[in-house]
C-alpha cells in the first residue's frame, strides 16, 4: 500500500484521513465502496489524492457510515470546492487558447490532465488516433455524406479543417443515430457507421486553427459515441469498447464534460450488458465526477447506470437507492439546458431505464415485479416510432417479467407485440431479449398461449 503525505495537498491529507478510518473499521476498499454506494477504484483513488473530485454526497455518506459527526462533509469544501481554482483552471485555458494555429494535436487539453505526457507539437498520437483506424475493417477512408458511403475509395483528407467539415461530422452522427434507433446496429447502419467514423477520426490529423480545434474533437467525440452504440447494438463488443473510449478521450481533449458524461454512460451499460457490472458501477462513477458541471438530464442518465449495474448484481438496497437519486435528478431535468443529443433521454427513457434494473431485483432477488411492470408500461407508450428499438425492448422485457411472475397469457400477447416490432431490427440485444422471453415462455408448457409464442420466437430468431 503506497504511503501517503498528508501534508502534500488538501486531496492527499482527506485521502489520508480516509484510509485510517477505513483500515480502523477492518474494511477492504471493495467493501467501503459497496457500503457507501461507489465503485472500489473510487474509494481508492480517493485515498490516494489522485479523484480530482469527490462527489459531496459522497462524502456525507462517509460520514454517515463511519459516524464522524460531519467531519469529511466540513472539509469538502476546503479540500474539492474551492471554485477560484477553477476559475484559475479556466482562466489558464483562456490564455491558452490565444496562441494562434496549430496542428489539431499540438495542445493536450484534456478535462482531467492524462496518465501519459501531452505529446509534442506536430505528434499524431494524443489520443490513439492511429490504433483506431485499426478498429474497423475498413481499409480506405469513406466520404462523410450518407448517400454515397460506399463509393470507391479514393477521397483524399483535407490539408485542412474547416467549419464545413466539422458540420458534416456532426451531421452523420444525426443521421446514423436516427438509422440507429429505427433499425438497430447491424446491416447498412454499421457499414455507414464504420465508414464515417474512419474520415472523421483522420480530421483529426491534419492542420486545425486553434479556435476550431475543440469544436473539431467534440464533433469526432459525438460521432465516436453514436457508432460506439450502433457497435455494441450489433455486439461488436471490442469494437465498440474501444470506439468509446476513443469518443472519451476527444471528449476530454475538447473539455466537454457533457460528452464525457454520455461516453460513460455508454461504457457502464454496456459492461453490464456483457456480465461486468462492477466495470459499469466504476465507469458509471467516473461519468459523475464533478456532477455539478452536468445537467440534470445526465445525472439521472448516469444514476440510472449505477442502478443498472447494482440490479445486475442482485443488491437490493443499493439498486433502489440509485433509481431513488435517478429519479430525483429527473424531476429537477430542463430539457432546454440539455445538450441537442440528449433530447432522447425523456420520460419514456427514463421509465424503461430504471424498469430494467427493478427488472433484474425481480428476477434475481424475487422483489415486487409491479414496480418494473409499470415502468416498462409507461415506456411503451410514451416512445414514438423514432425510437422503435427501445420500444420493442421494454414491450419484450414487459412480457418476459409477465411471463417470469404473472399472467402468461397476458404476457404472450404481449411478447407477439413485441415480436412483430423486433422482427424488423437489426438489433442483437432485442433478439436476446427475446430469447429471454422464450426461455420463461417454457416454463408454462402446458399454457397454448406461451407455447405459441416460443415456437414463434423459436422459428423467428435465430439461435
């Protein structure tokens, strides 16, 4: 355990105090996290003065768990609050920004400062734009406009970026995101996706006049994050890991924490989704640092991945805790401070996110099912045809919770709903969650209803 100096910075000396109590109390970091709702990486980066910083609610829940009659809450301010150093921080930056063109790569300006040196002027490789080009299997880089994504290759990148280029960057993710949602991640959509991807990662190393260079990584971020999602959509599952922590990467390069919070977010519910929840309770944590600089919106967005993670986990308490503080964010949401890519997350989202984690305390930990019925309910209705693909998954997660704990009938009309709208995605979690349904409709075997519906399911998707 590395020793600490207490007298080296105001993050070190709390993260000193907090390492006695915790080695005092005879706990490990895993199991303060768990106590106090974080993630083990969390506690630990804490400990060592390296979180830039702790979350307040954090801290009171510190003090509630270790009864120190307030002590971390009175000291947050002193140690995390202090908002000249971030008027320094942004002052800095300023001053920076004036230094006239350079190469899109010659300035790290990362949100969080990085693990490895910025690079030097003139480097191509800040943030791994090089191994990413590897991603795909894409050999030459395709033109960014989605009526001619599968033209011969041969388009050159310009010597230079332009305003234009950085619209047309912004705009395929529209447009991708749009195809996404409608039809799932694979087929056309992945294709487009791919191709687009790899131009708009090769903006990234050539000239950029300095007072472009942020809106220049916000845009590859924002497209990073929507292919990121069409990856994981189709399973593409290493692909779209490394797609996101791409988009993560020129999120902090661009200083926009609203980006950084949705990468992360994508990050933590794809970890759950593959079986590592407690990879998305730690990404889900890292999307809410400095939570104060989000909008409501996204607090509750990232609230409800820790929910996510903690229902996966099969723990009660702390799965209703977090769709408790998801849902207060929620009710203080203003979509007119939301960033435009955030529009999708409303009342339907919101039902059928949290519906999932109360989904799993159903199945796992044998909780009330209404709770997750409801919501999933209230997502039906409330998502438009713009949304067919979360449509479908909270109607199929409806049914297989009806299937699961209640009226098999009722659930296999239902689960023919659903089925009828997946039928047309691209979309392998949808067809999983179908799988899901058919895997509860055998166990009603001699209910014509249910049976139906998993020879149904059965003929429909593939195994």
């Amino acid at each position: 355990m590395k020793d600490l100096n207490p007298g080296a910075s105001p993050q070190e000396w709390f993260g000193n105090e907090l390492r006695e109590l915790r080695k005092a109390a005879g706990l490990s970091a895993a199991a303060l996290g768990r106590l106090v709702q974080v993630s083990d990486d969390m506690i630990l980066a804490i400990e060592r003065g390296k979180y830039p910083s702790c979350r307040r609610d954090v801290a009171q829940r510190l003090d509630a768990y270790f009864e120190t009659g307030g002590f971390f809450d009175r000291a947050w301010p002193m140690v995390f609050g202090n908002p000249d150093a971030d008027k320094r921080r942004a002052d800095a930056d300023k001053r920076a920004a004036g230094r006239g063109e350079e190469t899109a790569q010659a300035r790290a300006g990362r949100i969080l400062g990085g693990d490895e040196p910025s690079p030097h002027s003139g480097s191509h490789e800040p943030v791994n734009r090089r191994s990413f080009l590897q991603v795909s299997g894409l050999a030459a880089f395709a033109p960014i406009d989605l009526t001619q994504a599968f033209a011969p290759s041969g388009l050159s990148l310009p010597e230079s970026v332009s305003p234009s280029q950085i619209d047309q960057v912004l705009a395929a993710a529209t447009a991708i995101s749009g195809m996404d949602n409608k039809l799932g991640g694979g087929g056309i959509v992945r294709d487009v996706a791919g191709s687009a991807m790899q131009w708009s990662a090769g903006l990234l190393q050539v000239r950029c006049a300095e007072h472009l260079r942020a809106d220049l990584f916000a845009a590859v971020s924002r497209l990073g994050i929507v292919v990121g999602a069409s990856a994981f959509d189709a399973y593409h599952h290493d692909e779209a890991t490394k797609t996101f922590k791409f988009a993560a990467d020129c999120a902090e390069e661009a200083g926009d924490w609203h980006l950084r919070a949705k990468t992360y977010s994508f990050l933590a519910r794809q970890a759950v989704w593959i079986g590592a929840p407690d990879d998305g309770l730690t990404y889900a944590e890292k999307g809410l640092v400095r939570s104060d600089r989000l909008t409501a919106t996204e607090q509750a967005m990232l609230h409800t991945a820790r929910a996510r993670a903690f229902g996966k986990m099969g723990n009660v308490r702390d799965t209703m805790a977090a769709v408790g503080a998801a849902d207060e964010a929620f009710t203080r949401a203003r979509p007119s401070e939301d960033p435009p890519w955030m529009a999708y997350y409303d009342a339907a989202q919101h039902n059928g996110d949290t519906a999932h984690a109360l989904f799993d305390l159903a199945i796992l930990a044998g909780q009330d099912p209404g709770r997750a019925a409801g919501r999933f309910n209230m997502a039906v209705k409330g998502h438009s045809d713009s949304f067919k693909r979360s449509r479908a998954i909270s109607r199929t997660k409806l049914a297989a919770l009806m299937m699961a704990k209640g009226d098999p009938r009722q659930a296999a009309l239902i689960g023919h709903d659903a089925l009828d709208e997946v039928g047309r995605l691209t979309s392998r979690r949808a067809a999983d969650d179908l799988r899901q349904l058919g895997h509860f409709a055998a166990r009603h075997q001699k209910v014509q209803e249910a049976s139906g519906l998993r020879e149904r399911i059965t003929a429909t998707v593939p195994a």
